[in-house]
C-alpha cells in the first residue's frame, strides 16, 4: 500500500478551522466511527510503520506535519471482499491534537470523515456533517484549499454584515461599547442533517455563548 493516498486526508483542512486548550471531548470511539463510515463490515488493522522520507513526503502532500511514526490503519471488509480501508490520525489545531478517522475506497476516495476526539476550547464546528461532508468524493492529489476547495463560510461574497453595522453605529450613544453580530445567514435550515434540525437552528445563539464561555479577558 503506497503513502500516496495519504494526500487525501483533510489534515490541512482540518488544522486551519480548528482554534485555545482545554480537556478533550471525545466524540466517538474507534469501533463506533468504524460502523458509522463502514456499517456492518469486518476490521483488521494493519499499522503501517513510516520511513523518515515517507512522512516527510506525507507532510509536504497535506500541508501539514506527520506526528505519528506508525499510522493506524485497518483493512475493512464486507461480504469476503475488500471494501476500503479505514485511518486514523491526528492533526495540531491551534495548540492540541484533534484525532479524526478517515475511510477509504479501495480505489483511495474518500467516503467519509468522522472526528473523534477534541482537546480544544472552541472551534468544534468541524464536527458539523455539512463541513465534513465536503470531503467525500475527494481523491488522492485533489486539492483541499481552506475557502476555495474546501468551504468554512458561506459562498455570499456582498459585505451586507458590514452595510448594517454602519447603519447600526449611527444609533449608538457615543462612548458606548458595542458589537454588531450577524446571524440570519444560518439561522434557518431546509432539512434536519443529523445536527440542526429544519427551520431555525439558533446556530448564531450556539457560536456567541462559546465566545462567552470560552473567552477570558486580556
């Protein structure tokens, strides 16, 4: 099995969404992200011990540094047939490690991304399903740009936030600390994904009481 399938982790992506340190959350267990990207399929891990040159050929592919000189790797299979191969891995957000599970096809696409385990404060939005499911599909050499290839904000490129905080600010007694937050772009949803159900998400109420509870004066 070649290292270059390594180049469709979503090590870089990952690490560039991911911000300040805490104890980790753990998400799911091995054995439980395994049935959620392979359900139903049987497990043999393989650890696949890296050379010096493999991983740094691993990191200049992601973007990102190797951590671990043994990769977790298991071979899944299901009716007697090979149907992929399932990785673990972890990544350095800002400060911990995120640990994340990634299955393969047998042909080296990617089928799904689980995370599961978190150590920082904030951030943990890269467990929402709509985010992780951009990288499904992606195949060895596909490119993974934060914001181009790979999305953390919406597609709107019109400055409408900015437009009402201006007109906001001329409402606002002169000395008065104030912030302008902009939610009605997520506030609603066409479908419950899993995480969010259809209609208003409160998604904007979950981001501004992590910054409450998350932030510490200077």
């Amino acid at each position: 099995m070649s290292a270059n399938w390594f180049r469709t982790l979503p090590v870089a992506a990952i690490a560039a969404v991911a911000p300040a340190s805490a104890g980790a959350t753990v998400y799911l267990t091995i054995p439980a992200a395994q049935q959620a990207l392979f359900p139903g399929a049987q497990f043999a891990e393989h650890p696949l011990a890296l050379s010096d040159d493999q991983r740094k050929a691993i990191a200049r592919a992601a973007g990102a540094p190797g951590y671990d000189k043994v990769q977790r790797v298991w071979e899944v299979r299901s009716g007697g047939n090979r149907a992929g191969w399932f990785i673990v891995d972890r990544v350095i957000g800002k400060h911990d490690f995120i640990t994340y599970a990634v299955a393969l096809s047998t042909d080296g696409t990617v089928r799904g991304v689980e995370i599961l385990d978190y150590r920082e404060t904030y951030g943990g939005e890269v467990r929402n399903a709509n985010w992780r499911r951009q990288f499904v599909g992606k195949r060895p050499g596909s490119a993974l740009r934060l914001d181009q290839d790979i999305k953390n904000i919406s597609g709107h490129r019109h400055a409408g936030a900015i437009i009402a905080a201006l007109f906001l600010r001329e409402f606002v007694g002169a000395g008065i600390p104030w912030a302008h937050l902009d939610i009605a772009g997520p506030a609603f949803g066409n479908e419950d994904d899993g995480e969010l159900g259809a209609g208003g998400t409160g998604f904007g109420v979950r981001t501004l009481l992590a910054l409450l509870t998350s932030y510490k004066k200077p």
